[in-house]
C-alpha cells in the first residue's frame, strides 16, 4: 500500500506527467472556449484549436499507458494498483471531455450566445483552478499519505468548486429555457452546457474516490 512517508517513485512521477499532460488539454481547452464566445472568431480558427485539444489527449493516453505499465515494477497490493488506475483513468475522462466537446462544437458549427460568455469563461477557469486542487491532492496522497488520512480537508475544496459551477450552471440552464428560440436549439444548448460542467463533476468524483481510498486504507 502507499507508505505514510515517501520520496516520489516511478508511478508517483509517471501519474504526474499524465496529470500535466491532461491539464495542457484543459489549458488549450480554455483558448477554444475564449475564441468559442468570440462572435468574431473564425471556424477554421476553431478547428485549429480542437485539433490542439486532440494533440494533448492523444499524449495524455500515452502518459496514461506508460504509468500503468510502470505498475509491474512495484510492490503494491493488487487492491492499491487497481485504485491508482481507477483515479488515472478517470484523470484521463477529463481530457476526453476537452477533446469530446471541442469536437461537437466545430463539428456542429455551433455558435454560443453572446450574453452566456461570461459565464461560460468563468466555468472554465474555476475547473481549471479545481483541477490544480486535484494535482496537489494527488501528490500529497503519494508523498503523505499519513497526512492526507489524518487531514483530507483538501478534497473538501476541490468539492467547493463544483458547487460554484452547479451554481452558474443552474443559472444557465434557467436562461436557456427561456430564450426566444425552438426547442431543439435549446436542447443543443443546453446539451453543450451539461458537458461543460461535467468536468467538474469528473474532478469531484476523482476526490470521492481518493477519500475511499483514505478510508478503505485508514487503520
């Protein structure tokens, strides 16, 4: 099992490539949403910049791949080995979220109103700020994980995050439903905002499964 005290080790340093692999995702996720509340952005501007959210995803798979095989070398418990790639592959969900909404954005020729953007921004960047929640809390697990046990308060916040999104998401969802549009172009809308804000429903769950690590470990 992970050791109360420890210097990183192969799979610890091999997690946190991946998690900087998927976090270039969420960053070339946030230039795609700028330009995507952009009126003036171009589509082939937007095709560009999906296909950058691709090129990171398709390297966070490699990351992924190579944290896993490094598992072979070490002495974990079997159930210890299956939690770490439970939690790197649910890392790896977020990517493919980046990478799955920035296609059907393009792929749709889909267009955000403009009164939305800021919210829509302002989604993005609390992710992006409970996603480096989520790499400390992962470095502390492996680092400290006698501390993490004794204090897991840090995945409190990352939770405290999503309840900010939930919060701009509901106002959304509320302002779709009453634009003066057909039914479907609100369906589509809202469709696009559910998978936004899905992210940090991934990153929430990444932290309830850390805590059941903690408990399932905790003598």
């Amino acid at each position: 099992m992970l050791t109360k005290n420890r210097k990183p080790d192969t799979v610890h340093i091999l997690l946190l490539e991946q998690l900087r692999d998927v976090e270039s995702c969420l960053l070339y996720f946030e230039s795609f949403m700028r330009a995507a509340c952009t009126p003036e952005t171009v589509h082939e501007t937007l095709k560009s910049l999906a296909a950058n959210i691709s090129e990171a995803e398709a390297k966070a798979d490699i990351s992924l791949r190579k944290m896993i095989d490094s598992l072979q070398g070490h002495a974990y418990l079997p159930s210890t080995r299956e939690d770490i790639i439970s939690v790197a592959t649910m890392c790896d969900k977020i990517a493919n979220a980046c990478e799955g909404i920035s296609n059907h954005i393009v792929f749709q020729h889909f267009s955000f109103p403009a009164q939305f953007s800021d919210d829509l921004l302002k989604i993005v960047s609390i992710t992006h700020d409970q996603f480096e929640v989520l790499e400390k809390s992962i470095t502390r697990l492996f680092a400290n994980f006698g501390e993490m046990l004794r204090d897991h308060s840090i995945l409190d916040e990352i939770r405290s995050f999503e309840s900010m999104v939930d919060v701009i998401e509901v106002k959304l969802s509320e302002e779709t439903y009453s634009l003066d549009i057909e039914l479907a172009a609100q369906m589509q809308l809202a469709k696009h905002l559910d998978s936004l804000c899905d992210i940090s429903d991934i990153i929430e769950n990444i932290a309830d499964k850390m805590q059941i690590m903690l408990i399932t470990r905790k003598a």
